[in-house]
C-alpha cells in the first residue's frame, strides 16, 4: 500500500477452502446451477485466487485475507438429527440425504461481498467502523454461514475501540440480508464522510411492491434499512434502491452483478435499476449535501451489452479501483478473463478505455474455479476502508504480502486436492484432510480456535 494515502479501501478476499466443490446450490446464480455436480480443482481454485489477491497487493492496494469455514458444517448436521462420530455423521447424511450434505459442503463463504456490510468509521456516529455478518437467509448452504463469519471477522478486526461487531439481523425472509454484494459506497474521499447506497430486490412488508417473478429477491429493504440504523448511518447520507426485477429474474441474483461503484464513479447495466433516473437523482442529492464533487455516471447500453452478455462475462462482477500506478487519478478495472472471451463485452471495454472517462485500464484474471460456481472477482473481496489507527488495528497476520502469500501457496500444494467429485463428500477422510488443514491456517493467520471443531 502506498504509505502516503491517510486513509484506504482494502480489498478482504475470502480463501478458498479444500473442499472447494460445484454443488449447484443457488437458485436464480445461473453459473452456479449450470456447473451442478462437474469435477472441482480445490488446489487451482485456490491460489487462483491468491495471485488475484498477491497481483493486487504488487499494485499498491491494501490487500488483505479471509479464512474459508469448516466444512462440511458438521454442527448443523447434527442440529438435523445424523449422530455419531463425525465419520457416522457423514455416511449417514450421505445416505440419507445427499442433498443435505452438498448444502453443508458448500464453498459458498469464498466470496467474501457476502459476508457483512462494512461502514466506514467517516460515516458512522460513534466513529467506529462497523461489520454486520449477512443472515443469508435465502438459501439454506448460505444460512448456516454467519456465525462463523462472525469469528472470523473478530478475529481479523479485534479491536472493539476501532472496530463494532453486530449479530446478523434476524433469520427471516423479511429482513434477508446478502450483505456487501448489495452494498456500495460513493465518496471524494476515502477518508471523508460518505453516500451508502443499499440496493434492494422487495419490500417485504409491502405486498403491492415490484417484486421478481421467476427468482427471489433475497435482499429487502427492510433488511437494509436495519443495517443502516445499526451502523448509525445519517439518513441524508444514505440512498436506499430497488434493484430491477427483471434482472433479477435474467439470473441477476446481487446488484453486484449488474452494477459496482468506487469513488464518486458509478459503472452500471442501463437495465440495473428500477427507476434509475430517481437512483441518480438521490446519489446526487447526497453527494451535494456532503459537499462532494458529482457522481460520474457510466451507464452501459443493452444495445451494446446485452443483459445475458452482461450475466454470462459477470463484466460488473468486477472491481473498480483507484490502481496507485495510473498517475492520471482514473480507474482500473479488474474482470474475470470470461470477459475477454464474450465479444461484444470485449469491444465494450475497449471503447471504455479509449473513451472519455473516469476508466482507464482493463485487467483480466483467470478466476475460472470460482467463477464456475457463480462468482467473479467483486463476490471474493470484501471492501474495508481503514484509516492509519484502523490498519495498524488489523491483525497484521491476515495482511497479503510476499511471505504470506508464498506460505499459504506451499499450504495449498500440501494439503489440497486437484479434484473434486459430488462422491468424494461421502468420505470422511476429505473431512480429516480439511481440519488437518484448517488448524494449519488458523496458526499461519493467527486466527486462535475460530472453527467449531477446535472448541
């Protein structure tokens, strides 16, 4: 990171566990239901995405790590009634129930923009930075994540006179909460009071609401405005937006996969929002109120990217940042390699680049592993703003540099598979290969005991 920014937004990117595995488990992530049941590559998946995180950090960016969850979820497995030695409880849900053992295997806690809502100390009333784990409530593999990401959020950010840790909001449909992916926040400066905008797919307690057809909405309003109370959050600075549900209902399950913003740039599918011109209006009007300069507005054309170009390349699954070795103050955007390989979403980023505004630089990784089970490289990273107090308050041990990246690629050669098979989570001994390999890294990260089995 560059030593002279008083104030940064880190990238948090979640590891990928051993068990990393395609279990098609998502309805309405159309990536994730399509690749149901292929071979997986933990291994490739995994320091696929430790040379993003190392890429970023050799950049200048604030780069930090997340621990992947235990699984399978073994406690949740005996919450449903299989008993036994841990071996026991296994065989018997893979007898029983093979679906129910997929959901309690699931890499889904990889993608780290579903973990919490973050707000930034600048924003917030009691100048704290505050974390809010996601309930996920939606889908039961994501359900049974948030305790966990809870600890491990603790552990990394272990400072309570810096850092305010909420529980998740309650398990209910009505206050679904899907955590960062809906998230976004518009500033001049890092450093400075913000916008939070919060994007929603229904209203829960209101029938009459716009609402998707085909697939959930599994972000609400109601959940957002909790976050937003909890986290003490001016309301003159908050903008609150309904995703649009026909693009929710085209596979568009976060509005991270149809929008991302950075700075005072917002980059966004024309079909994104249900009333974008109100959206743009209210962005605007709070940034005003601030005293910050104008949102940037680049709004993609469904001319140009159509919906299902837009979905299939996850082009606005990418992340927009403020790369230290573009002089010119403009924007990189980071993209999964699928978008080099759509053409019509190919053409659109050249003419970006060559265009007149606040983008100057197209990087594209090789995130084939998680992208196959329906996330890009906006779902791995979680965004933390940290002022100089903040980052100091940071375990030091989950910051990516040389030595940590070099030690969890040997981590990965040693104890992770080069496949993965639906059959393989029948086996106990991926189970033993897992916590073997998960007490391993909670020394290399400095974790303590934040996994269930090591209590």
């Amino acid at each position: 990171m560059n030593a002279s920014i008083p104030t940064c937004e880190a990238n948090f990117d979640g590891l990928v566990g051993p068990t990393h595995n395609y279990g098609g488990l998502s309805h309405g992530n159309v990536a994730s239901q399509s690749n149901f049941a292929r071979s997986s590559n933990p291994k490739q998946a995994a320091q696929q995405g430790l040379q993003k995180m190392k890429a970023l950090h050799d950049m200048g960016m604030a780069q930090g790590v997340l621990a992947p969850h235990s699984r399978p979820d073994l406690h949740t497995l005996r919450r449903l009634g299989f008993t036994g030695t841990d071996s026991q409880v296994i065989q018997h849900a893979a007898k029983v129930s093979p679906a129910i053992l997929a959901s309690c295997y699931s890499a889904s806690s990889m993608w780290s923009a579903n973990a919490a809502t973050v707000s930034p100390s600048a924003d917030c009333m009691d100048g704290r930075l505050h974390f809010t784990p996601a309930n996920l409530v939606n889908r039961f593999h994501r359900s049974i994540e948030h305790d966990t990401t809870g600890r491990i959020l603790q552990a990394t950010f272990n400072d309570e006179n810096v850092f305010a840790h909420h529980k998740a909001l309650p398990s209910s449909d009505h206050f679904g909460d899907e955590g960062a992916a809906n998230h976004t926040r518009f500033c001049q400066d890092y450093g400075k009071p913000g916008v939070e905008f919060f994007v929603y797919g229904q209203q829960s307690f209101n029938a009459q609401a716009p609402k998707p057809a085909k697939y959930p909405a599994r972000q609400s309003l109601e959940a957002s405005e909790a976050v937003a109370r909890l986290h003490g959050l001016k309301d003159q600075h908050t903008v609150f937006a309904q995703q649009n549900p026909k693009v929710i209902d085209a596979g568009v399950f976060h509005n991270d996969v149809i929008a991302v913003g950075n700075g005072n740039v917002s980059f966004y599918h024309q079909q994104a929002f249900l009333n974008t011109h109100q959206v743009n209006h209210s962005l605007q009007k709070a940034m005003r109120s601030l005293g910050h300069d104008p949102v940037q507005f680049i709004e993609v054309p469904t001319a140009k990217v159509s919906l299902e170009d837009a979905v299939n390349s996850y082009l606005f699954n990418s992340q927009l940042l403020n790369l230290p070795h573009l002089k010119s103050g403009k924007m990189g955007l980071i993209v999964p390699q699928e978008c080099r390989q759509n053409g019509p979403v190919s053409a659109y980023l050249d003419e970006l680049v060559a265009g007149d505004n606040a983008i100057e630089e197209v990087l594209a990784f090789d995130l084939k592993q998680s992208m196959s089970n329906g996330g890009g490289p906006a779902c791995l990273r979680l965004r933390v703003v940290l002022n100089v107090t903040e980052l100091a308050a940071v375990n030091p041990a989950c910051m990516m540099n040389q030595s940590l990246f070099d030690r969890l690629m040997a981590w990965t050669e040693t104890h992770y598979r080069e496949s993965l098979c639906e059959q393989d989570l029948a086996d106990p001994q991926l189970l033993i290969e897992s916590h073997s390999a998960l007490d391993e890294l909670t020394q290399i990260l400095c974790l303590g005991s934040v996994y269930p089995f090591q209590h």
